[in-house]
C-alpha cells in the first residue's frame, strides 16, 4: 500500500509534508468524539442522576472493564464486523440509485471499501464511550449535593435541575474529560491501522481511507533502519510533534480539573 514516505521520494517534491497525516489524524479524532461526547456523557447523566443504586453499582464496574478492553480487540471487531457492515451498507445505497441523476454519486458508494476513515472513527467513538461515561460520572457526583437542595427547594424538577444546575457546576469538569478522551484518540494506533488503512490522503471525505500520525510512525519505523535516514528521523520528528500536542491537551485538562476541584474543596 502507499505511505506518506517511500524510498524514491526527495524534500525538494514536498514528499515529506506531514499534512495528510495530522488532517487523517484530525478526521479520524473528530468522527470518534461525534460518536463518543454524546452517548457517554448522557449515559453518565443517567447513571449519575436517574438509575438506581443497584444498576449503578453494575454499570459502573462494566465500564470500568470495558474502559480496559485491548485497542487491537477493537481494531479486529472494526475490521472484521463494521467494515463490511459499512461497506455492505453504502454498496447497496448506490446500486439503489444507480442509472439515475445521481450515477456518479452511485458509482462511488458501489467501489466504497471496507477500510475507511468512518469505519476507525465509530469505532474509536465505541472505544471512548465507557472512558467518557466513567470520567464524566465522577465528575457529575462530585458537584455538590447542597446546589441540587437548593434548586429542589426553589421549586425546580429533577430535569430542571440537571440542566440548569447540574450540568453547568460540571461543565469545566466534563470539558476536561472530553480533551483527554480527545488525547487518546489522537495517540490510538491499532485502531487506524486495521480499520482505515495506510493510504495518506488529504481529504475531509470519512469514505477515504486514511491514516495518522501515529500509523506512520509505526510504518517507518517498521524493519531495519538506519538511526540517520529519513525515515526514521521524519519518525521522530512525527513522535516529538504528537508528544508536543497530547502533552499540551492533558496539561490544559488537568488544569481545569485542578481548578474545578478547587471551586467545590
């Protein structure tokens, strides 16, 4: 398959600009959290909120669990289970409209293939739901029990409260979580490399196949290699700039956890 990098490639073509990759890297994240942020965070809302203490002391564990699954057992559900469901899914939209005015649309979704940036997205975003949800539930029970009283005693109903109260005491802290699931996300390999292929492509299309930055590092790295070749210094050069961005994501979200704590201590 093409890399962003081979042999026969020099600098002065531009060979080596790493743009498809942080834009695969970017599309493949901004896929993920559409599917995580929502589902986790109304599922700790509910936990958090409305069940039960018997189904929240089942639930909580199994997310925890689950939050600890191996990335390759996912990387094999995306390959072998939503790739072919996607591509069986997108097949038959364009065979239905084929030979309409929509033919090249249709043509497209016929040649759609199992690997793409879609099929790594959602399942990244399955991935981070329980990450979300648990992060999310702990910090909705820690905002104080005293704001929900206040707004009960002011006349409010359980959703009221949770709107209006709740959620805005916890936004800080649940924004927090979202950076760091968007940190693991951007640093998640497996995932990518079985679902959306290796192809470095400079698209916004989630029906391409794409990769990044941390693909690649693995891609060039893969073999034997000289410690002052190209390959393997564009490595590391991709590895410093992914450390730069993931340490600056987590240092930014430990600070508005840091401070979120320190409103409610």
């Amino acid at each position: 398959p093409q890399i962003a990098m081979r042999a026969d490639q020099v600098a002065s073509s531009g060979a080596f600009g790493a743009v498809p990759l942080f834009a695969g890297t970017f599309l493949v994240m901004m896929i993920a959290m559409l599917v995580a942020a929502p589902i986790g965070l109304y599922s700790a809302i509910y936990l958090s909120e409305y069940a039960n203490r018997g189904l929240r002391s089942t639930i909580k564990p199994l997310l925890e669990i689950l939050a600890g699954v191996p990335t390759v057992v996912y990387g094999f559900f995306a390959a072998l289970t939503v790739g072919p469901l996607f591509r069986a899914f997108f097949n038959g939209i364009g065979a239905s409209i084929a030979g309409g005015p929509m033919d090249g649309l249709a043509q497209y979704l016929m040649q759609v293939q199992n690997q793409m940036a879609l099929v790594a997205g959602v399942v990244m975003g399955i991935m981070l739901i329980p990450f979300v949800s648990s992060l999310s539930d702990d910090i909705i029970n820690s905002v104080p029990q005293s704001l929900r009283d206040g707004s009960y005693a002011m006349g409010a109903t359980k959703s009221e409260t949770v709107k209006r109260v709740v959620l805005p005491a916890a936004l800080p802290g649940i924004m927090a979580a979202m950076l760091l699931a968007v940190s693991r996300a951007v640093g998640e390999t497996m995932i990518v490399t079985m679902a959306a292929g290796l192809q470095a492509k400079l698209t916004a299309n989630p029906l391409d196949t794409v990769t990044t930055v941390t693909v690649q590092i693995v891609t060039l790295l893969t073999g034997d290699q000289e410690f002052d070749s190209p390959k393997t210094l564009s490595a590391f050069g991709l590895g410093l700039t992914l450390f730069v961005v993931t340490l600056c994501l987590n240092i930014i979200a430990l600070r508005i956890v840091q401070k979120y704590r320190e409103q409610y201590d």
